[in-house]
C-alpha cells in the first residue's frame, strides 16, 4: 500500500500542476529519495535533485488503533531531523471508526501551524488521496543531505556470497574496535588470497595479491549498509549480530541463514519496493523488449529513469544501466521461480517472482534461533 501511495504521490510531483501540495522547491524533477537511512527510516522519502529538497512520509495502514496514527504524528517529527520536508498519511478513520484524520488534522493546525509538513488521508481506496494540510516554506536551514550511494534506493548488492558474507560477519565481530576498512582488508588478506573465500556455489575462489581489493570492499561497505547489518561506523548492528549467531548455529549454506539474509535484503535493503517496481513497469512494457535478458535489463532501467523512480546514469558511466545484477541475488535467495537451477529470465515476461517465498521471508522472525 505505501507503494502505491509513494507511486501516485511521485506521479503528482513529476507532473507539473498535479501536486498542488507541494512547494516550488519539489519540483517535477523530483525523484525516489537515494539515500540510506539508519534510523528513523522513513516509509516514502523523495528528493530534488536541483534544489536539494527531501521530503519522508510516514505511511499508516487502515484498520489500526488510534494510538498507531497519533504515535505517526511523532515519527513523522523525527523525519525533519534529516529530511526538508515531512508528512503523515493515514485513513480517514481508525479501526473502531472514529474520525481519527480530522482529528490529526485539528492537532496539524494548532501545534504544528509552523512546522514544514503535510498531512494526507484515503479512504477506502488508497490511492485516492486529500490534502488536509498543504506543505508550508521551511524557516531555517534544511539539514544537510544524508550519504549518498551509486544511484539506487535499494542495497546495491554486487560480489558478496552468502559465506563470504559469514566469514566477514566474523571478522568484524571478532575485531569490533577496527574500521569496516580495516576489518575487511584483514578477511581479504585472510580469505580470499589464500582461497577460503566460496561463491554462491559453495566452489571456493582466490583473487592473485595484484587484485584490486577497494571495488569489492566498497560493495560489501554499500550491501551491508544497506541492509543494516553494519552502522555509519562499520559495526555490527543487532540485526548483524542476529544473522552472525544464525549462521555460527545453522551455517551459512542453511535455509536459516538465507531466509534471514533475504529478510534484510527485502525490507532493510528495500528490494520489496524494487520487485514490486519492477512488476508494475513489466505490465506494460512491450513484448520486444522482453525477447533477451540483456534486452529487458536495459529496458526496466530506462522505465525506472523515467518515472523518476532513479537518477539517469552520469555520462561516462562504465556499465550501461543500474539495474543488472538483482535478478543473480534474488535467485541465489530463492525469491525467483525458476525454468531451470540456472535460468530465471523468461522470453516475454521477465521474471516470475515467488511471492510465497517472499512473503516468508518478509514475515520471517528468528528469535527461535
């Protein structure tokens, strides 16, 4: 449901007198929000690249208390510590149906008159969104822009194998003191030039000592970020040190272990949003472009610059599109039906995701463990 709201309010922004709510400083220029965020984490965020404005939503399902939509009013605040601009969007009524909208609304106007935030409610259709309360100008400076990553909103996910994973969990759990960089030159020393580092496969490999070792630190930096599983610091978080005991008691080649990697990867790591992305730009992509891998890869690449869902690729850029190596993760993950163990990409349709398993995994708890 937030997609679908991130979805119509991007529409609205990009479209040049559709977003009536918004600022001149969010203009149709607007674009997904490409940053990581640590905590809070806002449910929608956009930016403007031009301006530099950010906006976090804070999205509230239906049929909730009314304690869940005042606690939003709260989390939506925290947003403006990181973000321009902040808003709430809610339905009409709580679970036992009481006007809790208009409520909010009469809370916006009295004590939140200044603040630079919108409030937004639905009814029975999600979609179908009103304006209770316009964006207002910021009084003050914005704060500064958080960390910017390689153009994506979801964790770019490169070279990193589940047991390659593992061991550097290890590593940074046994040297806590030490900067990820360092933590991660002691397993490149330790792991992969003497060949105990494994693909996906199980099948072990070894980089030469004249490898670069700075492209695959800096994909594991970013992919382990992402999903949370290591601080602005480079530490191990608790959500890091959950999937270490998992795979110290299961290994990491278990259902356990992947499971719980692929939880973090969807919800932490944002690739839920990517897949259902995804889904909604296939549905009306031409079947020519679906004839190849290569074919559909550039294609979805170009309808996610195109909705503003990611930035256009800098000139210059090396490989020719952002999206290009989800599909390896998604399938290492189990989150693809498969034709065959390895072939996942389907002539005129793309890619058959496994909602079962997806949904599994998001709903996933390992306290068992």
């Amino acid at each position: 449901m937030a997609q679908k709201v991130s979805a119509e309010l991007l529409r609205a922004l990009r479209t040049s007198s559709a977003a009536q709510w918004a600022t001149p400083r969010l203009s149709n220029k607007c674009i997904l929000w490409q940053g990581i965020a640590d905590w809070p984490q806002p449910d929608i965020a956009f930016e403007d690249p031009n301006t530099g404005a950010t906006l976090a939503l804070e999205f509230k399902p239906p049929n909730q208390s009314k304690r869940e939509y005042v606690t939003g009013v709260g989390q939506m605040l925290t947003y403006l510590q990181d973000f321009e601009f902040a808003g709430l969007v809610l339905p009409e009524r709580s679970h036992d149906g009481f006007a809790i909208a208009e409520y909010i609304e009469n809370v916006f106007q009295s004590e939140l008159s200044q603040q630079p935030v919108v409030l937004m409610s639905y009814g029975p259709d999600v979609c179908d969104l009103s304006i209770r309360r316009a964006l207002t100008a910021r009084v003050g400076p914005a704060p500064a822009p958080r960390v910017r990553r390689r153009g994506t909103f979801w964790a770019y996910w490169r070279d990193l194998s589940n047991y390659d994973l593992f061991a550097l969990l290890k590593v940074l759990d046994a040297k806590p003191g030490r900067s990820f960089d360092q933590n991660f030159h002691s397993f490149w020393i330790s792991t992969v030039l003497k060949g105990k580092a494994k693909n996906w496969e199980g099948q072990w490999r070894k980089k030469s000592p004249g490898s670069a070792e700075s492209p695959e630190r800096l994909n594991a930096k970013y992919a382990m970020r992402h999903c949370g599983l290591i601080g602005a610091d480079g530490s191990l978080t608790s959500t890091g040190l959950e999937l270490l005991q998992v795979g110290k008691i299961y290994g990491p080649e278990s259902d356990a272990f992947n499971m719980l990697l692929a939880k973090r990867v969807l919800v932490d790591g944002n690739h839920l949003e990517l897949i259902l992305w995804v889904e909604a730009q296939t549905r009306d992509m031409a079947p020519r472009k679906i004839k190849t891998s290569d074919a559909y890869l550039a294609a979805i690449d170009a309808e996610l610059v195109k909705h503003g869902i990611i930035p256009p690729r800098p000139a210059g850029a090396v490989k020719p599109h952002f999206f290009r190596d989800e599909a390896k993760l998604w399938n290492k993950l189990g989150l693809l039906q498969r034709q065959s163990p390895s072939k996942y990409f389907r002539a005129g349709e793309g890619y058959r995701f496994d909602w079962r398993m997806i949904i599994s995994a998001v709903q996933h708890e390992g306290h068992d463990y």
